[in-house]
C-alpha cells in the first residue's frame, strides 16, 4: 500500500462497466510525512475519499482484485482512509518495538 492525497475528481462520461458505482479521483502520491512523492494518478474510489484527504492506495493487480469484478483495468484504487500516521524507529528482526 502507499500514501497519497487526493488532489481532484476525474469525470467520465463512459466508464468501464466494472467502475459505474464508483468514482475516479485524481491523487498525489506522498512519502509518510505527507510531502509529494511522484507525478499524480487516477484511482478508482472504493472508500468515498474526499478532496484534501490522506489516503492508502494499491497499484497494478491488487487494484483489480480490490474491486467486485476483478476483471478490469484498474491500475490503481483508494483502499483507506488514513487517520493518523505514527512511526517508531524500527531496530531489527524481533523487534516489537
């Protein structure tokens, strides 16, 4: 999974029949902290995100899988709503930190 922000809507005016009850939203992938993180996307909806919201997403297969009918082109879908983000500096194996 990733991070990203929604940054817009993207309109359709024929969808693939697979995506027809969800919506596509543009997002800017970030790193952990929130900075951007490489160019923008398209991603189907599953979560009903909103503009300016902190999100996870999955790319490629798993974007696909995450919907109904995993037979669709979906390269990219919004899996999560992201709350809060906590890190904790990571030691090793074993570590339960």
């Amino acid at each position: 999974m990733h991070f990203a922000r929604v940054v817009g809507t993207v309109v359709c005016t024929v969808k693939v029949p697979a995506w027809r009850s969800h919506r596509t939203l543009l997002i800017q992938p970030t790193d952990s902290q929130g900075a951007p993180h490489g160019r923008t996307i398209v991603a189907v909806d599953l979560v009903s995100a909103a503009p300016g919201q902190r999100v996870f997403y999955v790319r490629g297969r798993e974007a696909a899988n995450a919907l109904p009918d995993p037979d669709n082109p979906a390269d990219a879908a919004i899996v999560g709503i992201v709350d809060e983000v906590r890190e904790s500096p990571w030691t090793g194996p074993g570590d339960r930190g």
